[in-house]
C-alpha cells in the first residue's frame, strides 16, 4: 500500500514548493513565487469551501439560549439592549438585537437572509401585506393564532385590534394564506396633522380649535399666508406619505367599500370620487398650502421645519413626538385628523402596528422567541418602551402612563385604516404612478384628471397582466 | 496537444482569479439573465417562467423605464461635453508651465474621491433655499442678478440640469488626471518642430495635440459615459429620489421595481436590457473614434 502511494510522489511534488525528484534548479524568483502562492491558493479553496458551510449560524444555538433579533429601529437600539439584559437576568435567555439600518438597506438584508434561509428567531418585516404572504409562504414565518387566541385570547386582548389586523390573514383576504396571525406588534402608529400652536396663534387663528373642515383649512392657510407663515410640509419624497394623505381622503370621500372596489378592479381611477381626491392636491398646490420643494424632501427634512416653527402644519406619523422632543424639547403643538373634505363618510388616518416582530418558523427556538415576545408586550416593558421612546405602546394597558401628546394620537386609533387591514392590496406599480401622479398635480404639471387616466390604464395593465 | 507543464503551471496561477471572476462575475450575469425570464418576487420559492415577456414590457410598456434612459442621456451629454471640456482645459493648463501646478493638480482630485453622498448633501446644503444656506440664489442676488434667483431642486425645468451640473464638478477630476497623463506623453519635440515651421498654437494644438489624444478621448468619454449612465447615489442624496419622474435614472428604476414593486425577475431585466445598451453605446463611440483617427 505505501509503496503504492509512494508511486504517486512524484505526482504530488509536482505541485509543491520543494520538489525532489526534479533535477533542474529553479530561480530564486520561481522558488518565492512558488512558495508564497500555494498558500495563497490554499487559503482561497478552503475559505470557497468553508463558505459553504454557513447557514443559520445564529439560529442553530438553542443550547446556548441565544434568541437573535433583527431590526431597522435605530431610535429603540438603546432601548432594546436595556430590554435585552433585563430579559437575561429575570430568564437567563441571551437575546441578541442585531441593528441594520437605514430600512431600505434593512429591507434588502431580509430578503437575501430569506433567499439563503439565514434569517434570525425574530425579526422585523417592512414589505406590504403581499410580500409578508410570500414569506409566510415561503414558510419564514410562524403561525402565532395558538399562543395568542389560548385563555380566551388573554395576549391577543391586550393589543389594539387594528395593531393585530396587520399581521393577520383571514379566510376571504386574497393573499392565499392559511388564516391566521402572523406577527406581534411592539408599537402602533398613527399618521395625522400636526399644527404648530404659536404659529396659528400669530395669525390670528385659535390654537386651540385647528381647522376641522377643508374649507377652514384652506382659510387658515390664506390666513397663515397673510402673516408671513408657511402652511404644511411632509416629506414626500418618500412617496408613501402621499399615498397616505391619498388614501385617507378616499375614505372620506367616497368610503372604505369604493376604496376597496377600486383595489378590486370594479370602480375605475377615474371615478368623479377619485377625480375630487386629487383635486384636493391641485388645491393645495393653487393656495400655496405646501412648504416649497416639498416633494424633493426627505421627512426628516420636513420634520426639523415644523420643529423649528417654520410651518404651521405637518403631516407626520406618531412617531414624531420622540423626534420633535429631540429638535426642540419647547416646540408647542397638538394633534388634529387631516380637515374632512367630505361629511358623507368619516375621516381616516392610517393607523394600527408601527413595528411588529415575526418569529421565523424554521427557528429551532421558536419557543424561546415566542416567550420573550410575550415578555416585550406586557404592560411593564411596553410602557418603558414608550416613555423611552415615545412611541405608542402596542399594548393598551399601557396607554395610562404616556404623555399628553402620544395620548392624543392614541385617542384617535379609533380613526385608523391601513391598507394591510383591508384584505386586498393595489398593485405596488399602481400605487407608484398614483404617488408619482400627484407629484406632478404639486408641481404644476399634470392635472387631476390626467392623473386619474394614467393611474387607470397602468391598472388595467396589470389587472390584464396578473389575470 | 501536448500540454507542457509551465502552460499547466500558468493555468494553476491563474486559477484564483479565474474562481473569483466566475463566481463574482460569470455565475451571477448567467444567474441575472436566467432571472429576466421568471416572474418571481424575491421572496417565494417558486418563479413562473415567462419567457422574453418581461423585456417585451420593457420595449413597449413601460415610459418610465425610458424616462429614465433618456434622463440619463441628457445628464451624460451634459457631462460629456462640459466635464469633460472643463477637464481638458483644465489639464491643458496645468500641462504648461504654470505656478503652483501640482497644487492644481491636487485640488482639482479632490472631488472625484469624495464619496457621491457627502457631494450630494454639500451641494444640497449650498443650492436648497428650503433646508439648505441658499449660497447660489444669495451670490446671485449679491451681483446683482436677482431675476436669476431659483429654486433650482424644486422646480421640474431646472432639477436635472441641476444635478447634471453637480455631477460634472464631481466627476471632471478623473478626466483631468486621464487628460493630462495624455498630453505629458506627447512629445515635446514635435511641437518644437513644428513651432520651426512656423505654425501657431492653434494649428498645433489642432494638428497634432487633438489628434494624438483621440485615444485618450475615447477613453475618458467611454468612461464618462459609464459612469454618469450609471449614477444615481448622488441623485438620492440631492434630490431625495426620482421627483415626479424628473430625475429617475435606470439605476434608481432597477432599485424601484426590486425593493418597492417586488419584482425581481423584471428589475434582472431591466439591469440585462440596461447593460446591452451601455456596450452598444460604447461600441458605436469606439468605432467612430477608430474611424476619425484612421482618417
């Protein structure tokens, strides 16, 4: 046998830096180059081969009690960690928040940790109902009805119910997801106006009654105008927030059930109620109601104008009350619903989970990950999350211990809609061309009802093409 | 064919760029292309083979993808011609015995290599009236040309003459560097020559600086034009995104219909429809300047 393997030598030593059985002399420059590069080649075969060997490293070690988290919530990473060590020392579970932001970013890590089945125990998902039944599909999500409809659904109960109605598939939505709820919401959010009170009050507007109707808002801003004052910002480079302010006057002007036949496909874009919602940018835009270059803002733009009371209005989700105190602990404001341009339907705000975690179903500690989401959502850690962060609690219990201004967000949860509560959801390229659209009405370049065409024939383009 | 061990040797060097160029390069454009085909989301297991129908959506469905090749275009012929017009005269200058060149030289590489972000959010900071200091509208005002005042991000006409211009005074450092490595090769003697024979700067900057640089024109225009069809980081952190349309660029579109439409199958489309384009643009340019030297 060895004499066997021997016969072979002079094969292996041909690739080696020393070889004995060649009789010429190689170069100095030869003998480095050889030397140096065979490690070189080494150490790029084993880590090609060793990359091979990934996988849910984090996930795989329930021995150790590690429940790993992923989130894009920069403002809460303190808070978390705290959360974190309270959590190990009370159970002895090490939980281990892992930070990637900003969202887009984290959103393309979700998904590639999704394709490579790498994703963490529980993690945060930004992606509109659609997306979140393909990773429920895909089986990265775990089913959570069981742990929170047990005792008469004593967890469930202590939720806002819109906060659970994002995360839950029922029997007749669309999406062809086995019915059930899917996520657990750590906060809520609501989307509303925000007026700055000093400012109103310089134009001689009462600071404490801001404009109910469109018409008292349109006169406020004429009023505002007068005085040298900004009317509203919103940072609508991010397209979402238009569609927000869209959608909630849709509610109000021609009701939830058109909304959703339109989504449908049975009430067309360029229905006369669709028609007035975008009329109601072009009107902004004729009164000067918009910050200047409002469209080529990123909110955090928008929201240090209105901290800095160079507008009187803003158009800002509950969020804001932790950034505002960052920009301006003196800034003094209230919390008003968009001014009604109709009374025939009532105004809507979005509203229900700001963030919620989901619990990867492949995770051999699923059931770790689960008892620490029951822990986050108590009463305890969820009125300490929202005094530190400022942001609503999830759990109502919770709502006594809060601040005056997050009460009056949390008040107005009795307004909020959200597209991932209504069981059907518009094409993303629908919805794009329809931000886009009145991006266009605010700067003058399209009108209404142009935009109302071209929304209607990219939808029946997609309705065609999904058929 | 008898394979002798130094060529067996040669390919064994090779190997670990050959590995890292197919698996970082060759794999994932056969995977990309594979992918233009499929109607898939990114996320769900399964795609649906649909053949060439997301390239046909792009020839003839979709206004937004072309809005956004021809917004590109426009910023690259600005680029084409003033970068690269500033660059060469530019290098010209500093090519000539002038005081403090290498100071020159140094400045003028400056922009290039600070990252598109931080030029994106100075110059957002100096042009915006509404988050920013106004510096251009208040110079403007102060010599006495208050007609001229605008705002130059927010307006659908100006933003993206606007940030062509931005992205010329980042990027006309690397033409400058390229432009004046070419005329230091030159040799010198043929202008003495040709100063002997009486010929003024003009005829010999016409006679025999311009066509001796052809190559390294061709390159640089090659290069400018790869690198401004493929801008979009400055655009975000200028603009915020695709304003209304107005300052889309393929980049930004591929992004768009993968992170916000869910649609990766279309966006590898996109990106495969979006590269053949860049090479046929090349190409035609490299023929024509081979044409033009060879006449």
């Amino acid at each position: 046998m060895i004499d066997f393997l021997k016969s072979f030598s002079p094969l292996i030593y041909r690739y080696m830096p020393y070889n004995p059985y060649k009789t010429d002399r190689k170069s100095w420059f030869s003998k480095f180059r050889n030397s140096i590069s065979y490690p070189i080649l080494c150490i790029f075969v084993l880590g090609f081969f060793g990359c091979g060997q990934n996988g849910p490293a984090d996930v795989s070690s329930a021995a150790a009690k590690k429940v790993v988290v992923w989130h894009w919530m920069t403002d809460r990473e303190d808070v978390f960690q705290e959360l974190a060590r309270q959590y190990e020392s009370l159970t002895g579970v090490k939980l281990v928040f892992e930070l990637f932001a900003p969202s887009d970013q984290y959103s393309q890590k979700i998904r590639s940790a999704a394709q490579g089945q790498t994703l963490p125990d529980i993690y945060g998902l930004l992606a509109d109902k659609r997306d979140f039944s393909s990773f429920i599909k895909a089986g990265h999500v775990a089913d959570l009805t069981l742990e929170l409809e047990e005792n008469n659904s004593a967890w469930k109960n202590t939720f806002f119910p819109n906060a659970v109605g994002v995360n839950e598939f029922k029997a007749d939505d669309s999406y062809g997801v086995k019915p059930g709820i899917y996520g657990i919401p750590i906060d809520v959010m609501t989307i509303e106006m925000l007026y700055n009170k000093n400012l109103l009050q310089k134009a001689g507007l009462d600071p404490e009654k801001p404009p109910a109707t469109w018409e008292e808002f349109m006169a406020a801003i004429e009023k505002l105008r007068a005085s040298g004052i900004q009317g509203m910002v919103s940072g609508w480079v991010e397209v979402w927030m238009i569609d927000c302010l869209a959608s909630n006057y849709a509610f109000n002007i021609m009701g939830k059930e058109k909304v959703i036949e339109t989504i449908k496909g049975n009430v067309a874009y360029t229905d006369p109620d669709w028609i007035k919602v975008f009329d109601l940018f072009a009107q902004m835009r004729d009164n000067q109601a918009l910050v200047p270059g409002v469209i080529a803002m990123i909110n955090k733009t928008a929201e240090q104008l209105f901290a800095n009371g160079k507008c009187a209005f803003a158009f800002n989700g509950s969020w804001c009350v932790n950034v505002y105190k960052g920009m301006n602990p003196d800034l003094d404001y209230g919390v008003m619903l968009p001014p009604a341009a109709s009374s025939k339907f009532p105004m809507a705000v979005w509203g229900g989970a700001g963030s919620s975690f989901l619990v990867n179903d492949r995770s051999p500690n699923k059931e770790l990950a689960i008892e620490f989401l029951k822990w986050l959502t108590a009463k305890e850690q969820q009125v300490f999350l929202a005094n530190k962060t400022q942001n609503l609690p999830a759990n109502k219990e919770a709502l006594d211990e809060i601040s005056p201004v997050l009460a009056q967000f949390a008040n107005d949860m009795k307004y909020a809609t959200h597209p991932n509560i209504l069981g059907v959801s518009e094409f993303p390229v629908v919805i794009e061309a329809l931000d886009k659209g009145i991006q266009s009405i605010i700067i003058g370049e399209k009108t209404p009802r142009q935009v109302a065409f071209e929304v209607q024939i990219i939808k029946e383009r997609e309705m065609a093409r999904n058929k | 064919m008898r394979i002798n061990k130094s060529t067996l040797e040669n390919y064994f060097f090779i190997l670990p760029a050959v590995i890292i160029f197919t698996i970082f390069y060759i794999i994932p454009f056969f995977w990309i292309f594979q992918l233009s085909m499929f109607d898939w989301d990114g996320i769900l297991p399964t795609k649906i083979f649909v053949g060439l129908q997301n390239f046909k959506e792009i020839i003839s469905q979709d206004p937004s993808w072309w809005q956004a090749i021809g917004n590109a275009v426009y910023i690259t012929l600005i680029a084409l011609i003033l970068q690269n017009a500033l660059a060469f005269l530019l290098a010209l200058a500093c090519d000539r015995e002038i005081k403090m060149k290498n100071f020159y030289r140094a400045v003028f590489f400056i922009p290039p290599v600070l990252s598109e972000i931080v030029v994106g959010m100075a110059w957002r900071f100096i042009i915006s009236g509404v988050d920013g200091a106004n510096i251009i509208n208040r110079m403007l005002v102060s010599v006495g040309l208050p007609q001229l005042v605008h705002n130059w991000l927010s307006d659908p006409k100006t933003v993206l003459t606007t940030v062509a211009l931005v992205h010329s005074w980042k990027g006309f450092g690397w033409g400058f560097l390229i432009f004046l490595a070419g005329l230091q090769i030159i040799p010198k003697e043929l202008y003495e020559a040709a100063r002997v024979d009486g010929a003024s700067s003009w005829d010999s900057f016409k006679k025999i600086t311009i066509p001796l640089m052809v190559p390294v024109i061709v390159l640089v225009s090659i290069l400018t034009i790869l690198g401004t069809m493929q801008a979009f980081a400055l655009i975000l952190a200028l603009v915020g995104g695709e304003f209304a349309g107005h300052t889309s660029v393929p980049v930004l579109r591929i992004l768009t219909v993968m992170r916000d439409s869910s649609r990766f199958g279309y966006a590898c489309a996109q990106g495969i429809s979006f590269g053949v384009i860049l090479v046929i643009i090349s190409f035609i340019q490299y023929r024509l300047s081979k044409r033009y030297r060879e006449e």
